[in-house]
C-alpha cells in the first residue's frame, strides 16, 4: 500500500466525511481532488517519480496537501524544522538533493538566500494558484512498497542532523501500528498540531487518513488555541510531547476539554505527576505511552499510563527489543539489569539506514539491531522503564546518575513548573548533578529554589548520592519545536540563570 492511495481509497469509501477540521473544512472528496492538483502542478514544475521535494513550511493543512501529494507523484518528501538555521537548511537540502523546495510568504527570502545556487525555490502560495487550473482525476503512477516516501531529518539536538530515508511500506505500517496501539477508532477526531517534519505529525495524520477520521489542523502550537479547537471540533484524540500536556494544564481550563477520550504522549518521558495530573484533568479512556523514534517508529508501548505512569511496556506491535550491554552490544542483560535498548532492524516500520551517512550506520546498526541510546530496565512483569540516554548520564564522585529518575522525584515539588538535570563540570565532583528549574506560578526564583533544596532533603525519598548539588532558577527550559529538552544548551552554558544555590 502506498501513501497517495490510501487517500484516495478513504475518498472513496467516505466522500462526504469531513476530512480537514477548523476554520477551512474539507471532505474526503474534496480532499483528494486538491491533493491531485497539487500533485499535477508539481509535476508542471518539472517533479518527477523518484525526485525528492523539500519543504519549509509552517504547519497546517497547506503542508500536509502538500506532503500527500508529492505522495500522489511517486516522489519523496523532505519536510525540514522551521528551526533550522541557513547552514543547517543548507546541509540538509545538499544531503537530500531536492528537484525543487517549497516556501511560504514566511520562509522563502531565507530559502532563497540560504540555497543561493541551489535548486530553484518555489512559494507555496504560487503553487496553490497553479493548482486551481488543473483538473482532477487519479494519477497513474505505479508505485512499489519500496519506494521512497519522506526523508525525516533529525532534530540535531546532538551534532549535524541525520537524513532517515522511510519506504511506503515503513509509512504504512508506522500508521497502522499507531491506529492499532493508540486505539483510534473509525472517525476519531484528532488534533494535527505536531509538525510534519517530525514523525508524530506525520504519524497523526496518516493515521487519521486509515480510520476515515478528521484531523483538526493548528499551524503552531499555543495552548488557548488549541483548547478552542478541541471544544469547537469535539476532538476526541490526543498525541502530544509531555512539554504541550504541561502548557494545556496550566491553562486551567483543560477539564473543559470533556470530549478527549484518547490520549498519548512520545517524544520524551512523562513523568508521573504530570500523568496524574492528565488522569485527573480528562479521565481518559485510553492513556498510552509512546515510546520510538524517527528510525523505527515503535520500540514498546505503555498501553495504561494511569496505572504505571512512566511505563514505556513492551515491544509493539511490529516489534522486538532487547537490553544489551551498552558497553558489549552482543550481549543481553539479565532482568532487573539496566540496559541499552536495543529494536529488530526487521520490523516493517523500520528504515534501512541513513542518508549518506555510513559512520552513523555503523554506530546504530550492529548485526540486525539498531541501537538506541536509550537505557532502560525490565521489570518482573516483563514492562521497561526507560532510565535516561548513554550520553546524559552523569559520573559524580565515581557514580553512575541518570536524570530521569532525579527529575521525576524533583517535579513533585509544588514551587516547580519544570525541571531538567544535567552534569557540569566540577573539581570535587567531576561532574555535579545540577537541577535547572523554571519556578511555579507565584514563586520566585530565590522562594522557588529555597523550597525546592529542603523539598529534596526532607521529601524527596533521593539518596544523598542522588541529590543535586547545584540548583539554578531560570526563565525556561531550552527545547526544539517538537518539545525535545536541549540538555547541549545547558551543559554549554547558554542559558540565563535568575538565582542559584550549592547543597
């Protein structure tokens, strides 16, 4: 099954259901005529089977037109971060050698400017235009599983971005795992907020596409808005990172959002205050933890986060993953033993490798196994719970500390609306564990910081080895535009600090 015609097939078995929710409705008709449109003014521009189209786009239904019907052509999409800088614009767009990019009136003077004697760079407006005089009708490609469908490229939260090229037949299965395992049901009602360029944006739509439902489209995320569009529309599914449940709940007004019944979060951990303050908030019927990546979709999957919060389960659907030894990746580790989570290279939702990247293969890829960096242990039912990154651990005084755990103990405390743990330099220590916070409403950063450093002695259950030995009070938490926590900008020192204190 390819991409353009699972489109066309849900058209044809529901014309008159709306498809695209919000201020611009579309049925599923309507729909997959505009997305032949945009298919054959892409052709008009010189796309052709096999070429690759770049994307740097706002969010909402005009880029995800655009991605179904480069779909439609047999040609690959390249949606790129509207966070990217003009070296990493540029980077990208030589990796991928587009045909043609595409802007909008926000992005296409910087495009141009960054890909100056590149491919040519077309506003998506003008597209939009060309596509009003060409006529509807199916296009005849014949497209195999195989076929290239979209090359994500990663955020770059840790050196150069990497290109993580996905067939058909991974994009297919991806949606059908996540319709499955999140529990859509047919006509689900789901907000389409997280960008296309990452895979849960890309997921959420696809699977919308399967069950026939509406995707409810928001261009950026802000939490009033999206509280107007969940009432509004009645979306009944969520999939969202934990950072965006967070903004939703300090609105204060998220138990008005009475119709969600299905909610699932991936990205990052959650950890279990803001899964109970969830619980309490919707009284969700399905509550699921997501846990994979660009690469392989899935890994595991927490199916009831109410009643293991932070749970990451087990393998999913189309999945098989073991613990290894992050120092001996041939070796798997005994139960109850923290581990390098390690996922079968022959899952269907699995890519093949990256882009041009040959020394990224061999780092990630060993003998049929790609390798995570995730670490995590296994538990007596068989679940895992995911323990931190092999690159944030921090060695303090000779121990091994993971901030996962330090975190989920710290964002108990009232006087914090968010925290991050990272290792700094320190000549007692090597590196000491640092807790950044953001104080909560009403706290000020000196208050804030003196409540939290006695929270951490008297209630926190943290052995001393455990407990941070720094506290720093800062305005926000750096993250990417998908909500990934920027641990780099912390640990280089870029960052503002309103106070701080030693334990």
């Amino acid at each position: 099954m390819d991409i353009g015609r699972m489109l066309s097939w849900t058209a044809d078995r529901y014309p008159g259901r709306l498809a695209v929710g919000g201020p611009r409705p579309l049925t599923w008709r309507q729909w997959d005529a505009r997305t032949n449109q945009l298919a054959r003014a892409l052709a008009g521009q010189g796309v052709r089977p096999g070429d690759r189209v770049a994307f740097l786009l706002a969010g909402g239904e005009p880029m995800a037109s655009l991605h179904l019907a480069v779909q439609k052509l047999g040609a690959a999409a390249v949606p790129l971060s509207i966070r990217f800088g003009p070296p990493e614009l540029a980077y990208c767009v030589r990796d991928a050698d587009p045909r043609l990019v595409i802007g909008d009136d926000t992005t296409t003077t910087s495009l141009t400017t960054a890909l100056a004697g590149g491919p040519p760079v077309r506003a998506r407006e003008d597209l939009d235009e060309l596509a009003q005089r060409e006529p509807d009708g199916a296009l005849t490609q014949s497209l195999s599983p195989e076929d290239l469908s979209v090359i994500l490229y990663t955020s770059g939260t840790t050196g150069r971005p990497k290109g993580v090229p996905r067939t058909h037949r991974a994009e297919h299965a991806a949606a059908v795992a996540h319709v499955i395992q999140t529990q859509h049901r047919p006509g689900e009602v789901t907000l389409g907020v997280m960008p296309l360029f990452h895979t849960m944006g890309v997921r959420t739509l696809l699977a919308s596409i399967l069950v026939a439902g509406t995707w409810v489209p928001q261009a950026k995320f802000d939490p009033e808005e999206s509280l107007e569009l969940i009432k509004s529309n009645n979306i009944s599914a969520l999939y969202l990172v934990p950072t965006m449940y967070w903004a939703l709940l300090w609105t204060g007004s998220l138990p008005q959002a009475w119709t969600v019944k299905r909610i699932a979060y991936a990205g990052a951990p959650m950890t279990p205050t803001l899964a109970e303050k969830l619980n309490g908030a919707l009284h969700p019927e399905v509550f699921v933890n997501h846990f994979g990546s660009t690469e392989i979709y899935t890994f595991t999957i927490g199916p009831d986060a109410r009643t293991k919060p932070g749970c990451a389960g087990r393998a999913g659907l189309f999945s098989r993953v073991r613990l290894v030894d992050p120092l001996d990746p041939g070796t798997v580790v005994p139960r109850g033993t923290q581990g390098q989570v390690a996922v079968s290279m022959a899952s269907p939702e699995a890519f093949a490798g990256y882009r041009n990247r040959p020394d990224a293969d061999a780092r990630a890829i060993r003998d049929g196994w790609y390798l995570t960096s995730d670490l995590a242990t296994e538990d007596d039912d068989g679940d895992l719970w995911v323990n931190g990154r092999v690159d944030d651990m921090i060695i303090s005084g000779g121990e091994n500390l993971y901030p996962d755990e330090i975190e989920a103990a710290l964002a108990r405390c009232p006087a914090v609306s968010a925290v991050v743990v990272v290792g700094l330099p320190d000549d007692r220590w090597g590196q000491a564990a640092t807790a950044f916070v953001v104080p909560a409403k009403d706290f000020s950063a000196e208050r804030c910081l003196f409540h939290l450093s006695a929270y951490v002695k008297d209630s926190s259950g943290l052995p001393s080895l455990k407990r941070p030995k720094r506290y720093v009070a800062v305005d926000r938490i750096p993250t990417s535009v998908v909500g990934k926590i920027l641990r780099r900008e912390l640990t280089e020192g870029r960052y503002h600090p309103l106070a701080e204190v030693r334990s």
